[in-house]
C-alpha cells in the first residue's frame, strides 16, 4: 500500500492502552476514523475502556466530526493485526528505548510500506528509537501534549533517517486530524513545548526549594496572571501586543537591559541585533497586519471567556 | 480617618494614566466602588478613557458588580484631592525610584493615616520606595498582571518598613474588590508569576537564538499546549493529577531522574527530601481531599471550555 493522501485517511492504528495511547484513540474515534487499538496485554482492557470513557464526555462536548462513533473501534491483542491496513500509525508503548527499537524492528516489517509510523515519545529521540528499523524513512515522532484527546498541540520531529516528505505528510495528516502541528527545526531534547514548561517547572522547584513561594502560591500565581492569557497569545505576542505601536521592537530595545536583571535563575541569552531582528519579524509575521488594537480586544475576549469557562467547570465543586 | 474594615471599603484614588493606572480605575468601577483618578497631565485624559472605553466591554460581559457605574469615577489633576477622602489608594505611577520616592514623601503626609497604599510596581522594591516616606508602615507593593482589569493575580509583598497588619489588610481588601491575592513570602525580584514567565521567556529567547524555534513556534507551543490547561491547574497541579493515585510523589519520585536531563538552560535544584515533601504536601493541600479523578474531570471540563472560549474570540477575526 502506497502512503495515501494525508486528508483521505480513514484507518488508524493507535499502539498503547495508558493514558496517552488510549488517548489518541479517543481523538481519532472522535474526529471520525476507523480506529485499531493495540494493547499489549488484555489485561489492559478496563483501564483502557475507561480512559476513553473518560475522554468522550469532553470530545462530545467539543463537538464529534460528523460520523465518528465508538462503533468503528476494533481491539486486538494482534500487533500484525493491528497495523496491516493502518494508514497511519501512532505508536504509544512505554518510553523504554530497547523496547521501542524492538517494536520499531517489527513495525518496519508489518506496516504497510510508505505508511506513517508517530512515536508518542516525550523523552526519547527517533534517531534512537529508528536505528534498527528496516525502514526507517517513514518513521518520526507526534508528541502529544497531555490530556491528547483534548490539548491540540503535537510537536513533529524526524530522526537522522526520517524523510522530509513523511515530516510534511505528518503535518498535514494531524492538521486534518483536527490537531495542532509543530515542525520542529532541529532534534532537541524537550521539544519546544516541553522545554518552555521545564524552565518554568524548574524555577518552580528552586522558589519552593528556598522557602520564597508554596506550591499553592506557584499554582495561585499562574492560574489568575499569565495562563488565562497565553491561552489566546503565546509569550511573544502577549509582549508584542501589551507594547502598543511598538510591538516586540519596543518591548526589546527598551526592557532589553531588564533581562540581565535576576528575575529568574536562567541566564538571559546575549540580546544581539539578529535575535532582536528575528523576535521583531517573528512578531510581525503573526500579527499579519493586524493592528495591536485589534488583537487586545481579541486577547480580551479570549480572556473573558476563558476565566467564565474556569468558574463553570469549578461549579460543580463548590456546590 | 483610621484604617477602615477591608469589606466596608467604597472609595479608592487610582493614581496613573497610563494601561496600569486605567486598567485599575476600570477594576474598582466594575466592583462597584467610587473612584478618584489622579492623572499627572489632563493631556493625558483622551488616552484614559481610551482604555476605560476598551476595558468596559470585557467588565460588562464578566458582569459588573451591582451597583457599578462610570458615573462614580472623579478625574482630577490635584493629587492631594485624589487622595484626601480615599480608604485606599493604587499607585500605578511611571517606573522611576526617584520619581516613586518623591512622590510617597507626599502620599506619605496627604494619604489619611493607616489607610494602605499598595504600588503597581514590577520592578522596584517597597524598601526602596518606601525610604523617605514619613508612614511607611501602610505603603506596600500590589503587583497586578497585564491587563489589570480582567487577570485576577495581584502579589503582595511588604517592605522592610511595612507592617505585617497593612499585608494582611490588602489581602482581605483585595479579595473584597474581586481579585485573588498572594502574599509573598520574601521580597524577591520578579515576585512569582514575573519569575515563571521569565524564566518560560529566557528558555524562548535561548531557542530562538539557536535557530531552534521561530516565535510563532513558541507561541504555537505555549496556545496549544500547557496554556489551556495551566488556566485551570498550575504546574504543581498539572503534574500531580496526571501522575494518578501516586501524584506528586510519583511525579518527583519517578521522574525526578529526568530533572537532570538537558530540557532547559535552567539547571534544576537538587531534590532533598525536604523539597520532594514540601511539593508532596503542597500539592495534597491543594487537592483537599479531592480524589484526582475528580480533578482530572474538572480539568477536562475546564479545558473545553477554555478551547471554545478562544475558538469564539477568534471569530471575528476569521470572518
């Protein structure tokens, strides 16, 4: 079989019975494919029925795609099985690396030649993971973000033997798929997503490890200052737009000193002009025209609406 | 007048024009108060109300407290009128020590006596500010995040001078006018939110230096990631209910190994146990009881809520 056009697949095998492989089975059967679920052990069943128990009160609420049902589930203890009309394959086994290139071995053999194999890997990479693959080209990481059913990111990664073709085919099948796709430029520990999330969790650490902050404090200070925002601007749009006219340019040239002040424990990168050029143009590339004054509003609404929806969910709570 | 009780507050000066100031004025008329705005120039009124303008839209779809109205606000350019009737008084005033000094010698002889007057300052230190004022022991730092109108953080944190009654006093007052205070427990530069984003915004600048991320990777990252579900849990939260039963502990116990792994510039503390019980503990306190079942669903529902929430801000925009 050859790898089909990313927006004309139908089958996907999803390999994994934790949260994040039972995960994106929830995803796919939500956004209307036929899914094929690997699990390891049938022992497995319970827990994994229940995730996506779990997982269908939020996608019915988010809206299913017209035709997904629970019905187009098969799953089988069968990894031949499995995979052997997969289209497209996400691989969610534990993050061991001897068992991931064992798997890799026998994936390279029984699924369908040119058809895409995603490793859910957080901490692994596929140059790793691929080396003892027969054909490792169409082998690449989708890195989820957790809970998968719900979060959209998945951050896209080849190894030193993954086609520049499969990365694109990746991209455009998980945007078809309803999610958020992020190339990445370079193999890097962490992803980006991750690596952002780690340097905030460290600071974390060392303010609690010195007596400066509880963890409630931490939490308290992220859930009403910076989160309800960075749902509608990531951090550089947040600054771009908070400067007014000026944008990232003015937020650089003027609070640029600030970041040799001690306001973290990570040292602040050398502000050359080329960095400064490209968070600039970067900036000016998202906003695409728009005026700063039209994308507060926006970021208004977002936030509005963002901490309404958090009162709500908290409701049942406090009844 | 002496120090009134923080719910029977009515009438607050708001001193500064620019998006703190505003933002603030716009705040306390939403809650219902009378406010007095000290504007240092009337050149600066068309840019106030600008903001009071924008600000309202937001704070008359969050509902506004009964009683609220535009018409309770008095702009002056007379400082000592600002200030002469207030119970309590913000000071959004440009980010200069000397300016902040010279003006707390006045706010320190024309504030009514032991009635608070809590500092917007980002960068500053209340010890610094508050050393030539004649009453420093009522004068603090009221941290709010952009934009202050609708983000609910405010940190509070006392200098040298200031009086642990004065801290406990913004605390309650703040809470009374609709927003989620933190005391802080140490006078540190950054305070906690500024410190977690800062250090989130250095790894981001690291990454676009290397040439391993575009901004419009980072923010990609941050919206479709950690943001939406960071406005429901905090990163202590966040990881303790998705290690399940075992929760933090599992978190730092299981994965506290990868604290070492190069996921960031920012090298990790050193996980004592005394570090690895404060989180344990932190985190359970949080959780009050609540099996993370239950709080795993409360983050779902907050999620899709955030999700649809940013989806119908962005309407407009893709109309």
């Amino acid at each position: 079989m050859a790898r089909p056009a990313p927006d004309s697949v139908t089958r996907v095998a999803s390999i994994g019975a934790g949260p994040i492989g039972a995960g994106w089975s929830a995803h796919f059967l939500a956004r209307g494919f036929d899914v094929t679920a690997y699990l390891h052990s049938l022992d497995e069943l319970p827990a994994f029925k229940e995730i996506l128990d779990t997982a269908w009160i939020s996608l019915e609420a988010l809206g299913l795609a017209r035709g997904a049902s629970r019905d187009r589930l098969t799953i089988t203890g069968d990894l031949e099985q499995a995979v052997s009309q997969a289209q497209f394959v996400q691989e969610s086994a534990p993050e061991r690396l001897d068992l991931k290139q064992d798997l890799y071995e026998v994936l390279g053999e029984t699924v369908p030649a040119d058809v895409v194999i995603s490793s859910s890997t957080s901490g692994l990479t596929m140059t790793e993971i691929q080396r003892r693959c027969s054909t490792p080209q169409r082998t690449l990481v989708g890195h989820p973000f957790n809970p998968p059913y719900l979060l959209p990111l998945v951050e896209i990664v080849g190894g030193r033997q993954t086609s520049a073709e499969a990365l694109e085919w990746a991209r455009d099948f998980y945007a078809h798929a309803g999610k958020a796709p992020l190339v990445m430029k370079k193999e890097i520990p962490g992803f980006v997503a991750t690596r952002l999330q780690e340097a905030l969790w460290r600071e974390a650490l060392h303010m609690v490890a010195n007596g400066e902050a509880s963890p409630e404090d931490i939490d308290t200070a992220l859930i009403n200052g910076p989160a309800p925002r960075m749902a509608i601007q990531g951090q550089c749009m947040a600054f771009h737009v908070a400067c007014g006219e000026g944008g990232m340019a003015t937020n650089l040239d003027q609070f640029g000193p600030a970041l040799k002040l001690p306001w973290t424990r990570l040292d602040a990168p050398e502000l050359t002009p080329e960095l400064r050029d490209r968070m600039v143009d970067g900036c000016n590339e998202i906003a695409a025209g728009r005026h700063f004054e039209e994308m507060a509003a926006e970021r208004d609404r977002a936030i509005v609406g963002v901490l309404k929806a958090v009162a709500a969910a908290k409701e049942t709570r406090e009844r």
